[in-house]
C-alpha cells in the first residue's frame, strides 16, 4: 500500500490526470498482493456505476446544465439585478445574490464561475471595476453553489459516506446564507471605499419586485421544491435528481427557451461532466479496496480517538489540513478519496456526520479558489484576463470573509444544524 | 480521417443517450413506485445506461484534456525534460488503459452466463463491456497523444 501512495504522490507531481494517478496507484497494490485476481480492478471500476444512490450525481448534473442552458440564468440576472441594483457597488452586489440564486439550480462553483465571469465581467470592467476584483468576487461568491442546495460536493459526500442528503442539503443553506452575507458585506466595504457606483437610482418597488420575481418564480423556487420532496422521503435522491431533469424541460418548455439544441448542448456539457466525476470515483474505488483491506480508515479513527479525542480540535486539524491539501488537489478528487476515510474518523469522534460533512465539502471547494492550483481560479483569471498576483491582490478580502465564516460555523454547528433539525429531526 | 470523425460521432451520441435515458428511467421508475407499481427492471436499465454514459464521457472527456492534473511543477523544467516526462505519464496511462481494457474484456467473457440483475436474458456481459470499451477508447486516445508527443519532437 505504501508502494501505491508513493506512486500516486509521484505520478500527482509529475502532472498525470489525478484520475490515472489513483488508478495506477490502486493497480500497483492488486500487483504487488500475489492472492488477487487482476480482473478485480476492472470489476471494482465497474461496480461502482451500479450502485443506484450515486445516479444523484449524473441527474443534477443534467438538471443543473440544463437549467442554464434553458433560459434560467438571464431571469435570474434580472432578478437579482432588481433587488440588489441600487447598492453602492451594484454590479458586485447583484454579482453576489446572483451567485446565491445560480447556486439553488446550479451544483458546481467552476461552472457558476465561468458562467458569471462571462456573463457579468465584461461589463464590471467598463464601468471600471479592476480585473482581478472581479475574478475573485466571481470566484468567491460562486462558492454559494456548493453550500446552496443541489450541490454537488455535498451529494458525493453524501451518497460516498451514506449520510443523509436531504439533511446535508438543508445544513448547507445556514452556511450559504451567511457567506452570501459575509460576501455582500465585504463588497459594501471595498464599493464604499473605492467609490463603485450602484445600477439604480433608488430601492425597487414592491411592483418592480413582484414582476422580477414571477419572471424568475421556476428557478428561485427549484431549491425549496428540492428540499421538500427529500423531507417527506417519498423519494430518494437520485429519483429527485431525475426529476430535477424533468422540471428543467418543462421550466425550458414553459418559458419557451426549450430548443433541441440547446438541449444537446446541455447533453454534451454533462457526459463529459459525469465522465470526469464517475471516473474518479471508479478508479478511487481501486484505490479504497487496498486501503479498507490495509485497514486503514479504522486506523486513521484510532488516531483521531486516541490522540486527539476532543471532537472539536480534530475537526479543526482535518479542516486545516484539507484547506492546505485543497491548494493543491482538486476538490473533487479530494471528497471522493477522503469521504471513506474521514466519515468513520468523524463518526469515532463522534460529530454530527451532517454537520462535517457541510463543512468538509466547504473547506474543500476553497481550494478551487487557492494559488497555485485552483480550477475555479484559473477560469475566472483567463476569462478576465488577469494575472494570479492581481487575482490576490484583489481576493485576499473575499478569502478571509470565506474563512470567517467556516470559522463561524466550527465554532457554532447550530449555523449547519438548524435547518436539518427543524426540516428532519423534529 | 472520415471514419474517425464518423466514429467519435457515434461515441457522443450513444454517450448522451445513455445519460439521457438513464435519468427517465429513474423518473419514470420512481414515479411507479410512488403510484405503487413498482418497475423491477427500471433502476436496473438505468445503471445499465449510466454504466455506458460514464465510460464513453470519460473518453470524450479525456480527449479534450479535462481530466485534472496538477502541473504546476511542470512548469519549472526545462522544456526537453518536460517533453520527456509528458512522454512517459502518457506511456503509463496507455500501458494501464490497456492493461485494464484486456482484464476487462476477460471480466465481461468470464460473466457471460451470468444475467444482470433480474433481467432474464440479458447477459451481465453487456454491462462489463461499457468497461473494456471505455478502457479501450480511452487507451487509444492515450496512445493518440503519445504520437502527437512523438511528432512534436521531431
């Protein structure tokens, strides 16, 4: 097992897709134990795209693509726009609710990144916002994606480590809302300073905010429509996923934006979207038999009982230590072969699987937005054509906002649990 | 050249309709059961589709290079040693893509008797194979790039 790390450490370093790093490396271990069939692997790969409770992720990823392929983003804009529009700093306010909005149809911070960086930064740069602020406000704030129910870190986790994805879904919106907070707030504070302009003359009025709103109504409500039909577990998620997609077309027929090729483009967007997440977890599959056969997720819960025991600090220590891991691997990688390991360490500590799991999926989707490798953060720079120095110069705010809030909810789970406890433990 | 535009057509169609089909059947299964007419071969059918999805959208995935790598350490070596380490990570991948395909394809063989789930008639065969061909395609593009490699060195 040790031969197999070394060779997944190495081969990381070297520049291999992660995916090829944790395959080879899981190979090597079926290599080096002489008593196991090499059809194993091929086996494990495939056993993993037949378990149903992971049919969640390629339906929201269906769902989420389509939604923005079928006009939902642009009456969101509009809405977001109309509620935030007259703040001092506008574009960047309406950026942020934008952000939490995208984040109710949409599961994943790159794309919501790439989206609102093309979409809005255009803009933000005529009216003289700096480059490098608006790659990180974009950045940042479509972290809200991955707190804001579907989310699809969440759903790894969730159907990885068996832990409720109703619950997590309701414990993301705590933390999301208070980032979107903590965002709006550091924008106030940098517009105020540097003089950003707001979009509106004056606060919407209930009229203006009723009409924005009935524009919109399918797509502020998808969340909350979400939410409910898990509390009442007539379905489970996956069967939500798949209708998840259903809503996306009749959303798309309704506002008469369903073409049929749009719906390709939406189609060509998520296969290879699933391609790249289902591989990783086929191939993190062959890697996790040699690690549950080497034991090595009990012995990782040994070590947290025994030498750590407060539940509290070891939450700290795997957060801090995944914030730095996330500097460097992908976050996605990083749920998918870490869930296996952590869940039993969290459950032996004895927190709340819910409320770790939120915010190791957190934690972990920061380092999409961390030099030197950060997926979310390279598309918004190359979108807005600026360098990672400025990207820092102008993001270190949002970052620390992010960090206050993880921090926030560490100390008070109630952020995380006060949802899923009204919603489901009732 | 015709045949292999022709061919990856065929791999993103039969791809998107995998994924595609995949999620109605968990709709349209799960809207039986609520009515309390439960499909046994619905969720079944969708694994199946969701099996084929995944390994072709790897393919198409691996051929525009969105696979994640860390390569920052890359860009510190020179560029005649950066050629040579690229040459040998696609090495390995090809070598293991097709180590995996040839595993694969003898899984597929070994469970030919067996039926998939509770479809009778229906060999687990069908099922093993969205592996072996995943494998396979993705081996070949892997040695795709090896020769582009080859070619840009010359």
């Amino acid at each position: 097992m040790i031969l197999s790390f070394l060779a997944f450490l190495v081969l990381l370093a070297l520049g291999m897709p992660v995916v090829f790093a944790i395959g080879i490396g899981g190979f090597l271990f079926f290599l080096s134990q002489p008593g196991l069939q090499l059809t194993m692997p091929a086996q494990l790969a495939l056993s993993e795209t037949q378990n149903f409770s992971l049919l969640a992720i390629p339906t929201f990823i269906l769902a989420s693509n389509l939604m923005n392929e079928l006009g939902v983003t642009r009456r969101l804009l509009v809405f977001a726009h109309t509620l935030t529009g007259f703040l001092q700093g506008g574009l960047a306010q309406v950026s942020v609710l934008l952000s939490l909005l995208m984040g109710g149809v949409s599961g994943s911070a790159i794309a919501d990144a790439t989206m609102q960086a093309r979409l809005l930064g255009p803009e933000m740069v005529r009216k003289g916002y700096p480059p490098g602020f608006v790659a990180a406000l974009q950045g940042f704030s479509a972290l809200l994606a991955v707190a804001i129910p579907p989310s699809i870190g969440l759903i790894l986790y969730g159907s990885i480590g068996q832990v409720s994805i109703g619950q997590l879904f309701a414990g993301g919106i705590g933390v999301g809302v208070l980032l979107a907070a903590a965002y709006m707030v550091t924008v106030a504070i940098l517009a105020r300073r540097r003089g950003y302009a707001a979009e509106r003359p004056r606060p919407p009025g209930a009229g203006e905010l009723w009409q924005a709103f009935r524009t919109s109504f399918f797509a502020v409500v998808f969340p909350f429509l979400l939410l409910i039909s898990l509390r009442f577990g007539v379905f489970v998620p996956s069967e939500v996923g798949a209708a998840a997609v259903v809503y996306a077309l009749l959303v798309g027929l309704l506002y008469r934006e369903l073409t049929w090729e749009r719906v390709q483009r939406a189609l060509a967007h998520s296969v290879r979207d699933v391609g790249t997440v289902a591989l990783l977890i086929s191939m993190a599959a062959v890697l996790g038999y040699g690690m549950k056969w080497e034991m090595i997720p009990q012995k990782v819960s040994v070590f947290f009982l025994e030498t750590i025991q407060d539940p509290q600090i070891g939450l700290a220590l795997i957060l801090v230590a995944l914030l730095l891991l996330g500097t460097l691997l992908d976050s996605t990688a990083l749920i998918i072969l870490l869930t296996p390991i952590l869940v039993p360490a969290a459950k032996a500590l004895g927190l709340d699987l819910v409320y770790f799991g939120v915010l190791m999926v957190l934690t972990c989707a920061v380092g999409l937005l961390t030099p030197p490798v950060g997926l979310s953060m390279y598309s918004v720079c190359s979108i807005m054509g600026c360098g990672l120095g400025a990207y820092v110069r102008e993001g270190w705010p949002f970052f620390l906002a992010t960090l206050l809030v993880l921090f926030l909810a560490w100390l008070f789970p109630g952020v995380v649990l006060f949802l899923p406890r009204l919603l489901f433990r009732g | 050249m015709r045949t292999s535009s022709w061919a990856r057509h065929l791999e993103e169609s039969l791809a998107k309709v995998a994924l595609l089909a995949s999620s109605l059947l968990v709709f349209v299964g799960g809207v039986a059961r609520f009515l309390g007419r439960p499909l046994d071969w619905s969720i079944d059918l969708a694994t199946f589709c969701f099996a084929w999805a995944v390994f072709l959208g790897a393919d198409l995935a691996l051929k525009e290079g969105r696979h994640v790598a860390v390569d920052t350490l890359l860009v510190f070596l020179p560029p005649k040693v950066r050629l040579g380490v690229w040459f040998l990570i696609w090495g390995l991948i090809t070598l293991f893509l097709l180590i995996l395909a040839w595993y694969s394809f003898q899984m597929a063989y070994l469970s030919r008797m067996r039926t998939f789930q509770g479809i009778p008639e229906f060999s687990y065969t069908w099922v093993a194979l969205s592996v072996s061909v995943g494998s396979l395609l993705m081996g070949l593009t892997a040695l795709g790039k090896l020769w582009e490699l080859l070619r840009r060195r010359e």
